[in-house]
C-alpha cells in the first residue's frame, strides 16, 4: 500500500500522527476522548457507515425487497408468466382483486400443508434438542481426547447436499429393499410405507433434518456449556450432587437463552422444509393425499408446477409470511417469558 | 432399401448443390459459432456431437443438463419471459402440451431452410474439404458412415420422414412448427422369461425358440385377459414369494396411462380454438383407464414398488415382477440398472394394441442467438440416418418411420432381451397411434388422476370417512382437485 493510500484512511490523524491502538470504531460512545482524538470518526459514522453497509442493502433490495413487494403485487393477478407481454410488466395480466386468497382459504392443500409442516416440525425439533444436547454434554467432557476431530465430524452432516441427504434417505427408508424396514421386520414389524403413510413420512423428513443438525445444534449447546463456570459444578459436586443432578440443575438452567436460540432458528428451518419431501414424495403436490406437501411445497407447486399460475403461488406466499409473523410473535412472548423466568 | 435410396437421393441432392452453389470451402471457412443447448438425460448423445464437430470443425456446442422438471418448467419460463436463453432447448412430450399453448417463445421451424452446411460430410471432408473420419461403430461391432443433410430443408420438407401422431406433438396451437421429434417411446411389455416359465406360462422350449413372446401377446390381447394372465402368474407363487412382496407387474398405475394413450382424446378435444375444450369429465376413455388400473390392483396382480424408486432398481435385479411396461428408452434403462438379467428378459407386445410413453422434442427458442447454426444441427441430428446410429448404439427408438423397413430396424435383435427382435416389435406398436390433442394443463391433470389412483391403490385412509378410499371418493376427489386447477 502506498503511503498516500495510507494518508486517506479515515483511520489515520490527518495531521501524521500514527493511529491510536484499537481505534474501536464500533463502539465509539464509549470514550469520549478517544473519540476527539479522531475527527475522521464522525465521519465514520455517518457517510463512511452506508458505504460499509451499501453492498449488503443493495443486494437486499435486488434480491429481497423487489421480489416481496412485486409478488405482493402479483398476488392480485392471474398471473400467466408467459401470457403477457413478459419481463417485470403487468401488461396483459388479469386484475383478480382478493380472489386469488379467497380461493386460497378455502383451498383444502392449504390446511393439509401447515399441518404438514407443523407436524415434522415438531418431530424434527424435540428429538434433536435431546440429541444435541447429549451430543454437546458429551463433548463437554474434558477427559475426552480428540476434542477438536469430534467437533469437526458433527458439521460435516450439515455441509451435506441437502439433495444426496435425500436420495440416500430416500433409499433407506425404501418400502420393499429399504435397511430401515429390514432391520424393523428382524423384530416382526410389517414393512412400513415411509413415502405414502402420513405419520411415517414426516417423521422420515424429521430424520433427515435431525441428522443435518443435531450436529451444528450440539456445537451451539457446547459453546454455552463451556461458559458455565467450572465452579458452579464443583460447589454442586461438594453438596453431593450426582453428574445427572448436576446436568438438571447446573447445565440446563444455563443453557436456557440457548435452547430459546435453536427454537426460534429450528421453527424458521422447520417453515421452510423444502428439497426433503420433495425429493420422497418425488412430485412437487407432496403425495396422492399431499401427505408430504410443505408450506413452501405448496407454494412452488402452485406457481412452478404443473399449473404455472404465479398468481396464486404469490397469494400462498403472503399467506406463509402471515403465518411466519404469528408464530414469530408466539416466540416473543414465550422468550420473554423465559427470560423473566430467569430474571426471578 | 429404402434408407439407402434416401441416402442415395441427398447424397445427389448435396452433390448438386455443391456443384450448384459452388461456394468455394475456404470462402465461407470458419465464422466460429457456439450453439448452446438446454437438455436433460440422454437426449443428446455424446458420440454424436463429436461426429457433428468433426464435420463441423467451426461448431461449438455447449451443452448445459438439468432435470427435466426445472428445465421444462422454471428455466424455459424464465427464459421465454426474459428473452435470453439457449439456441436449442429439449421439451419433453409431457411438457409439449404445455409449450404448445405458448407458440410466440419458439421459431416457427417452417420458416428456417438448413444452409449447405452439412453437404460436404458424404465426401467424407468437413467444410474446409480436409478429409475427416464420418463413421462409427454400432452397438453389434459394424462399421457405418454418418449421414448428411440436405441443404434448403425447412421443417415442412421434412415432415413426412417422421410419424404422424408423433410430429403434431411439436406442433404449436397456432400451426406453427416449433419442435422436431427424437425418439419414440413406443410402450410394449417387458417379461422376465424366466419367472414366466417358472409360473408355467410358457415352456423352456418356447423361451428357447424364440416363441414365448407370441405365445404371451397371444394370452393377452386385451387388458381384461392381461390381468387374467397375472391372477394365473399370482397363483403359482409359493406363499412366502408372495409375503417377499412379490408380483406379476411392477406397478398397476403404469397401465392407466398405456390405456389412455389408446385413445383418440384424453383430457381435451380440439374444438378449433387454442386451448381446445376440456372433457376431463366427460372422455369415458378415461373412466376405462382408471377402472382398468383399479381392476388389476383388486386382482393384486402388483406390486407395491414405484417406478423409479431405489426398491425398483433392486426390484429389476431380484426378479421381484415378471413384466413391466417398457417404452422402448426403458430397454437402455433396464440394461444399465440390471446387468446381470442379461438374457432373462423379452419383449411382447402390449394388450390393447400400441402404446406411448415419453419421447422429445428438439425446439430453438424466438429468443436464439444462433438460429441458422441451431437449425444446421437439428436437421442433422434429427435425420433419419442419425436416428437409426442412437437406435443401433443406445435402443432409442427413431420416430422417423421412414426407416422402420430398413433392414436395420426391421432385422434387429436384442441379445439382452433373449434375442427378440425389438425393431419389428415397437415399429409394429407406433404406427398404429393416432395423434392427441394435448393441452395446457395435461401434465396436472395427469398428476391429479395418478394421484387419485394412488390413494385408492396404497390404501391409505380417507380422513373424511376414516375408511380406505374408495374408488368413486378417490374419482371425485381427482375431479375436484383437476376443477382447482383448471379454474
């Protein structure tokens, strides 16, 4: 770098002196004197500030904002993409007003894709926390040699194809060939139906996301354990406690805002399973009774699949952000009461 | 005979054109173009291109797979809307209905003319006239030369190489012409000859003459004795085949389709208007499908496998089902899956009469950069000669019925499938179809039926009556599910 390049930072005192060490650029309220000693931080704070943040806003309105407010648009279209005059125009598309969702909340797939979703949501999310939290508890112990391979093997499920994950689940929960059904008829139970039977398909789909993130949940849980204080375990270990007394009234308290983490971020998973039942069910309606039919399922089938109507498929979308926001606000109110729960 | 007199013909076509024009090679030498194309499978066939750069040596062809369904549906859609996209796209049959209703995204193919381009290869030169090696090695190990094509060839020239029914599958609503057919997906029966013998359905003897596939095609000439046959095959299983999941046919749902595609009509009627009139509740063809299926699962002549499942590959190899409807692609699918069934298999033909399932069309988008160069290739590679090169080396069947008589086709035998002659089988098959009017929404409503017959078939339980669907609840919920999307 050239020493003029140098001299234009905002970081570097314009008058030659050299830059203080740890300018704190991110929190310059906190020393106020610090703060006078660089007149190029104001700056910093405010031009210099949407600069940094320009690409990722940029990107954002190109690619998330656009794309919600014209689908909101679309919504009240049947809208053919290939009917009109193409491209981003309205030309040649049908103004339908609200019918597009009055359909909609009488459309059956509706009901039977949130309690889908709903369903292997619940089972991908409970078993997993169990998991997770036994595969971190184990972790946690520091009698274990290799820590750092072990840690390293739980992600490697989560940086699998979400795609080859389902294929090769697919072929194992097979109905005829599939090991999961070998091994379950050793112990004389029928060959189950993991494609077609509601209950055993979603709980398939909730195997395939428990596998993907019991992994990255576990070193999550790993990191809070690591910040209890060794002490409290060795008070508890004075006062007699056992190691699972220990992990109830110890280990779990501490993880509280953690587990409020996973929820909140499985529940935002769990609404948008996609490639997992798509890829079982092998048809984008989910199934002969749309017993694999995700919401988001739902929506690609209405606007990509074989009807093609982006209208509609819009219309689901609004109606999943709808569903997004309520259970958002449910996850608010039960963090909060967690957290005041702590609070006593 | 006939293939040779064709050849014969275009070789002096080409000669005189060459003579004609005169265009000296070096003048029109290399103006370099890539051609890209939007395919999936085995559409485009690798050897091929190479014979096509050989003689084309300032061709460039990019070739981008995907899978059919995001191919067919969001990446054409999306280039159709935005306006850029390849110069070649492959629209599969069950898509062309769909595309057909949106004739302004494809060239009308009536309106291209192929260049001189290609008149050099039966020199054995390519277009500088340095000499280049046209030929190739079938898959029975015999040295054949690549074809050529004609200059000044439009579609509507070469439109009475290809099958009828076959042809109108790439017609647009408007008439105009926007894909050219490749291979047919003529459907006959595939039997394991050696599960057959064992059902006592034919002798070792027959099997080994040659015959059993008559004696079979002759217990079944319709679906009704079809699924007799199967009762007679379930029969003979021994109690424990039969709890392994064992069955005569690999799948029942596959024959609603076959009896379907009999017809004349499925789901719409060309009424003269564009998207034609919708007789999804009216066409008794389709109540005879649907039955048909339905009769054949009450026979329990099937098992519970689907097509294309992991538990199908395996189920191939095991012998898990005697018979299976196979269009002709499926043949080459089989090989691949089940190597070491090599042999065990045959072909006889299919109850009813003919059948139809798959098949592409190669269309060049409005939109195309290189349309002359992407016309040059189609007219090429869809030729005759080079549709008899990938049924002599893949087994997909050529929809160019100028050829069935050659004696190529007509002669040839699959060591796979117990010698049978497969050419004779399926040529017989396809040319008894007759063209379908195919609409808009085909494919969904496809999907709406083959659900309804799943629920009735996997018997899953109705959540209104807390009973396994019925047939007439599983009709109307179809009914009801195909007025959604057809609203």
């Amino acid at each position: 770098m050239s020493s003029t390049a140098v001299n234009d930072s905002p970081l570097i005192d314009k008058k030659g002196g050299r830059p203080k060490t740890s300018p704190s650029p991110w929190k310059p309220k906190k020393n106020k004197k610090e703060r006078e000693d660089f007149p190029g931080l104001r700056s910093l704070n405010g031009k210099w500030g949407y600069l940094f943040v320009a690409p990722f806003i940029v990107m954002f309105i190109i690619f998330g904002m656009f794309p919600v407010l014209y689908s909101t648009v679309i919504a009240f279209y049947e809208f053919d993409p290939l009917a009109g005059a193409g491209g981003l125009s309205l030309e040649g598309q049908t103004f339908v007003g609200f019918e597009n969702f009055i359909y909609l909340l009488q459309d059956d797939r509706l009901y039977t894709a949130i309690g889908n979703t709903f369903d292997i949501w619940f089972w991908s999310t409970f078993p997993q926390m169990v998991i997770s939290i036994g595969l971190a508890a184990v972790l946690r112990n520091r009698f274990l040699k290799a820590k750092t391979f072990w840690r390293t093997i739980l992600l490697v499920p989560n940086i699998t194809s979400v795609l080859a994950v389902a294929i090769v689940f697919g072929q194992l929960f097979g109905r005829e060939f599939g090991i999961i059904n070998w091994v379950l008829g050793l112990f004389g139970v029928d060959n189950i139906d993991f494609v077609e039977d509601p209950l055993a398909s979603h709980i398939a789909i909730a195997t395939m996301i428990t596998w993907r993130w019991a992994g990255y949940n576990a070193l999550i849980f790993l990191a809070s354990m690591l910040a209890i204080p060794d002490e409290l375990y060795e008070s508890a270990s004075l006062d007699g406690a056992s190691a699972w007394q220990q992990f109830r009234y110890v280990t779990l308290p501490g993880l509280r805002n953690t587990i409020t983490f996973t929820l909140i971020v499985g529940t935002i998973g769990g609404l948008q399973v996609f490639a997992e039942p798509l890829t079982l069910a092998g048809t984008t309606d989910g199934g002969s009774t749309h017993q694999l039919l995700t919401l988001t399922m739902f929506l690609y089938d209405s606007a990509f699949g074989a009807s093609s109507k982006w209208g509609y498929g819009a219309a689901v979308g609004i109606i999943i952000t709808i569903i997004v926001l309520i259970v958002s606000l449910v996850n608010f109110l039960v963090t909060r009461k967690l957290a005041s729960g702590e609070a006593k | 005979m006939k293939i040779k007199k064709f050849a014969a013909g275009l070789a002096i076509a080409g000669l005189a054109l060459g003579v004609g024009v005169s265009v000296p090679a070096t003048a029109t030498a290399a103006t370099p173009v890539t051609i890209t194309i939007w395919t999936f499978g085995d559409v485009i066939e690798p050897n091929l291109i190479k014979q096509y750069k050989l003689i084309h040596p300032e061709v460039t062809l990019s070739i981008k797979k995907s899978d059919l369904d995001p191919l067919n549906g969001t990446n054409m859609i999306t280039a159709c809307t935005s306006k850029q996209g390849p110069d070649i796209a492959a629209v599969e049959v069950s898509y062309a209905g769909y595309w057909r209703s949106y004739p302004k995204c494809f060239t009308d193919l009536r309106t291209m003319k192929t260049s001189d381009a290609n008149v050099n290869a039966d020199k054995g030169t390519d277009k500088n006239g340095n000499p280049v090696d046209v030929t190739y090695i079938d898959s029975t190990g015999k040295k054949l030369t690549v074809g050529t094509v004609a200059a000044n060839l439009s579609a509507t020239s070469i439109k009475p190489n290809y099958l009828p029914w076959r042809w109108e599958q790439g017609v647009g609503y408007d008439d105009s012409v926007i894909g050219i057919p490749t291979d047919v997906g003529g459907l006959e029966v595939a039997f394991r000859t050696d599960l057959m013998v064992k059902a006592g359905l034919v002798t070792a003897a027959q099997v080994k003459n040659g015959t059993a596939r008559d004696v079979l095609s002759k217990k079944w000439p319709t679906w009704s004795k079809f699924i007799e046959v199967g009762k007679q095959y379930m029969a003979k299983l021994s109690a424990a085949d039969k709890k392994a999941g064992k069955g005569f046919i690999d799948n029942v749902g596959t024959i609603y389709a076959a009896v379907l595609n009999q017809g004349t009509e499925k789901y719409y009627r060309n009424n003269g208007t564009d998207q034609g009139q919708l007789i999804y509740k009216t066409n008794k063809n389709i109540k005879t499908a649907w039955d048909t299926t339905l009769n054949a699962h009450k026979a329990a002549i099937g098992t519970r496998i689907g097509q294309f499942s992991s538990d199908w590959n395996i189920g191939m190899n095991k012998g898990t089902f005697a018979t299976m409807l196979a269009p002709a692609w499926m043949m080459d699918y089989i090989k691949q899956q089940a190597p070491d069934t090599k042999g065990k298999w045959d072909i006889a033909s299919l109850p009813g009469g003919g059948g139809n399932q798959g098949g592409t069309q190669l269309t060049i988008p409005s939109y195309a950069k290189n349309k002359q160069a992407a016309w040059d290739f189609i007219a090429w590679y869809l030729a005759p000669e080079q549709q008899l090169q990938v049924f002599r080396t893949y087994g997909l069947f050529p929809s160019t019925k100028s050829i069935y008589g050659d004696s190529s086709v007509k002669d040839f035998k699959d060591p796979f499938f117990n010698n049978a002659p497969v050419g004779k089988i399926y040529s017989t098959g396809i040319t008894k179809l007759k063209p379908i009017f195919e609409g808009k929404l085909q494919r969904g409503i496809d999907q709406a039926f083959g659900a309804g017959l799943g629920r009735v078939v996997s018997g899953k339980k109705n959540e209104k009556t807390k009973k396994p669907w019925t047939s007439a609840e599983s009709w109307a919920q179809s009914i009801a599910d195909i007025d959604k999307l057809t609203r």
